[in-house]
C-alpha cells in the first residue's frame, strides 16, 4: 500500500510508471464496483436495523432513566411481551381489519377505475359526475363514520363502506389524470396504424396511465387501512381499531403499542401488496436496467 | 387508379397525376387570442419514389403541413390528394416518423416494432421476421429485447424507423427525425435512411430544419417562410445517387445550399452584416 503510493509520487521506478492495460484497469473498475455493489447492499439492510436497535435501546433504557411511568410509555420489551401474549387475539383482530381494508380498497378498484374510465370517455360525465367527486373530496370522510354506523349497523359492512369511500378518490382521480396526460403523438401514432378507438385504449392509452393509476392505489391502500379503523373506532366489536379502544379503556398501554404495531405491520404488508402488483404489471421499470448491462 | 385520378381531374390535363398533392392548403388555428395563420395556400406534389423536403425556419408550418397530410388533421381550405382522392380522415397507408422517438415504453423494442403488425393484423411470423431484418438492417440486432429506456437516442429513433418501415408504407411522412440527434449520429441516420430509401424504392416527405440535410436527401426541396407559412421555392435537386458524405463539401452541393439560403437572406429571415 504505502509502497505503491511512494512509488507512484516519486516516479523512480519506470517500470511503475508504465499504464496499465485498459483490460487490467478494467478488471479492477469493476472489481470495485462489485465491491461498492455489495457494500451498499449490505449497508442499506444493516444500518436501518442498527438504527431501529440503537432507538429500541434508547428507549428500553431511557424510559426508566427519566422515570416515565409505565402505564405512560412501556418500554419495548413489554411491548414484545404484551404483543406475545396476545397473539392470538392480535392475529384474529388484524385478520378481521386486514378483510375489511382489502375489501374496501378492492371496491374502490372495481368502482374507481371504471368510473374514471366512464368519466374520461364520455363528456357528460366528466361535466357533469367529475366536479361533483372533486367537490365532494372536500368532505372529511371520517365524520361519516358514525353515519354509516347508523345506516348500516354494528357488523363489517360499514367499516368496509367507510374504507371504500376514503381510499376511492385518489384512484378516480390518479385514473383520470393518467388517461388524459398522454402525448399528442402516442394518439396520432394510433390512428395512423389504424387502430380503432377501443384499440388505442387498451394497447396506448391504457397502459401509458399505469404509472399514475398505481401512484394512486399506493395512497388508496393507506387511507384504506385508516377508514376501516375509523370505522372499528366508531362503532365496533372486532378488529385492531376495537383493541385499541378496549386497551385504551383498560389502560393497557403496552397492549395499545402492540395494537399500533401490528396496524403498522398489517398496513406496511398491504401496501408492500400494491408494490408488488406494480412491479409484476410494469416489468420494464426495474428489468430494464438490469437487461441493459447484459445486451 | 388512372380512371380515377382522370375522374377527379376537371380540366383532364394530360400529364401523369401526382402520386400524392397538396392543392392551396391554409390552416388557421383558432386561439383565444388572435387566430394564428399557420399555412396559407400552400401547393405542392410529389411523384412515386420521389424524396421531397420540406425546410423552413421555426414555426413556419412544417408540422402543420405534415399533419394534414397525415390526415391527422383538418385544413381549413384546400385539399390533400392521394392518386387523385382527398383525403378525408387518418390516412392508413403511411409509415409516421415524428421528432420524438414515441417509442412504448412498456414494450421492447421488437414488440414496439410489432405494435404495426399487431394494429394492422399482418400475419405474425413473416411481421417478426421482418422486423428483425429491419433492425439489423439499421445495426440493431441483439437489441430486440431491451426497453425504449436502455437504448440511446439514435438508437430509439431507429427503432420508430423501422416500425414506420414494417407494412411497407406506400408513403412514408417524417418530421424532423434526426431533429434531436447528434451531428455525427444525424450523419449515419441520413446514409441509413438514404439506402432503405433505395432498396425499397420509398416516397417520402420530409420536414427538417437543415438545409445540408434537405439537399443531401432530397429530390426535391420545398423551402418555407414563415408567418403565415408559405412556400418560396421549389429546388430540383440534381445530384447523382447514392450520394456520399464527401458530395457535401463538393461545388454543386454548395450551390444548393446557397439557393436555399438566399430564399432566408431574401425573406430576412436570416440577416448577413
Ligand atoms: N394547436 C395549435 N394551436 C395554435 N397554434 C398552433 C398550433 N399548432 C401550431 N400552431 C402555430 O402554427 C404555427 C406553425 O406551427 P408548426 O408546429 O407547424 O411549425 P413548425 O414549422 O413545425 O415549427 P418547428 O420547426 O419549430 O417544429 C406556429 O406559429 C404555431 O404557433
Ligand atoms: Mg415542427
């Protein structure tokens, strides 16, 4: 090491002065690369968990140190004991939420897209049903909450109409904006090929607004989660918004932080869902550049 | 189809009707401002296997004048006739390059290839071959799998030639192609497209900005001024074919080139001090 920087400094020997071949500094470029490849991947796995460790420790310790009583803030390993014992009630609880999230949010889908579809075709719609939904975004969804309790009662039904409502505008909305922002050209293309206007939808235009559409799903899932919760906070008797109202009661705080957890969890997974959907749908996105370094 | 044309004639000249024809077309587009007068009675024709160009500065009507002859787009007098019938919707008999590549980006470069032949219903297997010959036709093989995104933008512009090319387009309309290419790039795109000109015999109607390459290319090249958009000047452009790269510094090409830029000089479009 010490001896490669003198020599190259000094310049004495000329043998060392000789250029590499642009092969043997080829070699070493990606030698590098593949070093700096993997020390990212490794960093970018190992520092967030060392991070999440450090801040659990902070907290286990530090809780204690400044003398927070525990029905305030349980330290994590409560909180792990308290998630451990309730398992099985947590289990059941995020399985009923997680129903009513996906049905919500798959209503929202089957709802959505064909009205943004509908909107964006045909004029009266977009004239007459698109100010209305832009007007009615306005509206706070969750103080219909109590509505839909008395509307629709105790069981799963409302919470799943309150998840569809507050997870249904971003996908109208990113659905129409996607089909209507195309370039000029992509439709002149189509009608010089000949395809008919069906054609041009579902080969063109269609795809090109996937992008946008699933930008408005990831949103939707997330708000999706939020509406059923409203709706198990409201009027309910299962489900993780139900256990975080039952530990509030109680107050079980280390109860209420698993709750809040396992909600994290049950919506980090959903939207992972989406993410995944996305990427099966639009291969190009990441294949792309990894097809690049091989053709 | 001479029985047509002759049917469309009224005063039943006798030479040969024009392949393609552009009778006083005017465009204005109608803006909330003051209505923009685009094209104003502009004529041209174009025989069979003949390369025309059509150059002019900036906002002249290039594109406006390529769309309506695309069918693309409505004028607002005159007429386009193809064999002597007028156009009246999207013309289907015509390969379309436009300055942006328009690649998919979702479909791979053969597969945006085959969006012609998918549109068009040809047969699938002798399409694919054919689109692969295309590619390699312009260097491009071995890139039939990657996405419009991992190619560079010579390359992406080949591959909407080829798409262009696929059905064998009786008329082919490109609007500044090489428009966003690299001077030596734009170089080797002219020489590509100058022989699957050759080899197929090809009409085509081109828009550029550049004088060099309106001469290198062209049969014919029609010079606009702008506002509104006129024609100045039609130039028969004698130059043996294949043309080379070294025709370019030669007496005659200069002299083209001078003819074209005096129709600027004269216009003060261009100003020499
Ligand atoms: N859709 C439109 N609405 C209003 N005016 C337009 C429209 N399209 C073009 N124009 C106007 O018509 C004129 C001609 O435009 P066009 O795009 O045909 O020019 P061009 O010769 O192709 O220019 P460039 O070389 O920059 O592409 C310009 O003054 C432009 O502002
Ligand atoms: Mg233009």
């Amino acid at each position: 090491m010490s001896s490669m920087t003198d020599g190259s400094r000094i310049g004495r020997a000329p043998d060392h002065d000789d250029p590499l071949s642009i092969e043997a500094v080829e070699a070493r470029v990606q030698r590098e690369q593949t070093r700096r490849a993997r020390h990212d991947r490794v960093t970018r796995v190992v520092y967030p968990i060392a991070a999440v460790i450090v801040l659990l420790a902070a907290w286990e310790l530090g809780r204690d140190m400044v003398g927070l009583p525990r029905f305030l803030l349980p330290s994590p390993t409560e909180i792990l004991d308290a998630m451990l014992r309730n398992r099985a009630m947590l289990l059941r609880e995020a399985w009923v939420t997680g129903l009513e999230v996906v049905l919500g949010f798959a209503l929202s889908v089957a709802i959505g897209i064909p009205l943004a579809v509908a909107i964006f075709q045909s004029p009266l719609f977009s004239k007459s049903v698109y100010p209305i939904l832009v007007s009615f975004q306005a509206v706070p969804k969750v103080a219909v909450a109590p509505l839909f309790i008395v509307w629709f009662g105790f069981g799963m039904l409302p919470k799943v109409l309150i998840a569809f409502l507050i997870a249904f505008f971003p996908v109208v909305i990113n659905t129409v904006m996607g089909l209507a922002s195309i370039e000029r050209e992509k439709i002149h293309l189509a009608r010089s090929i000949g395809l008919s206007k069906f054609e041009t939808f579902r080969l063109i235009r269609f795809p090109n607004a996937l992008p946008s559409i699933f930008a408005g799903l990831k949103i939707s899932i997330t708000l999706a989660v939020v509406g059923a919760v409203v709706g198990e906070f409201v009027g309910g008797n299962a489900g993780l918004g139900y256990t975080l109202m039952l530990a509030n009661g109680s107050m079980d705080t280390a109860l209420l932080f698993a709750a809040i957890f396992a909600l994290s969890f049950l919506g980090y997974a959903l939207f992972w869902l989406v993410e995944l959907a996305e990427r099966l749908c639009m291969p190009h996105l990441d294949r792309a550049s990894l097809r690049g370094e091989t053709g | 189809m001479t029985m047509m044309s002759a049917a469309h004639e009224p005063n039943g000249r006798a030479e040969v009707p024009a392949f393609f024809e552009v009778r006083s077309l005017s465009k204005v587009y109608a803006t909330e401002a003051a209505p923009v007068r685009a094209l104003d009675r502009v004529s041209l024709s174009q025989q069979r296997g003949e390369f025309v160009s059509i150059v002019g500065p900036s906002g002249c009507g290039k594109s406006t004048l390529l769309m309506i002859a695309a069918g693309l787009s409505g004028a607002s007098g005159g007429q386009i006739l193809v064999d002597g019938a007028p156009v009246t919707g999207a013309r289907k008999d015509i390969g379309l390059v436009f300055q942006s590549h328009v690649l998919l980006e979702w479909r791979n470069t053969l597969s945006n290839i085959m969006l012609q032949a998918e549109a068009r219903r040809m047969d699938r297997k002798p399409a694919e071959a054919r689109a692969r010959e295309l590619l390699r036709s312009v260097g491009l093989d071995g890139f039939e799998h990657q996405y419009p995104k991992a190619l560079s933008g010579g390359m992406r512009q080949r591959v909407s030639i080829c798409r262009a090319l696929l059905h064998d387009p009786p008329h082919l309309l490109m609007d500044e192609p090489f428009g966003a290419l690299d001077a030596l790039t734009r170089d080797q795109m002219q020489l590509d497209l100058q022989r699957l000109c050759a080899d197929r015999n090809m009409t085509v109607l081109f828009v550029t900005h550049s004088i060099s390459e309106a001469v290198f290319l062209s049969d014919k090249v029609v010079v606009m001024t702008p506002r509104p958009g006129k024609i100045d000047r039609v130039i028969d452009i004698d130059l043996p074919r294949p043309r080379t790269l070294a025709m370019r510094e030669g007496p005659r090409f200069a002299q083209y080139s001078r003819e074209v830029l005096d129709v600027f000089v004269a216009s003060g479009i261009l100003r020499e001090n």
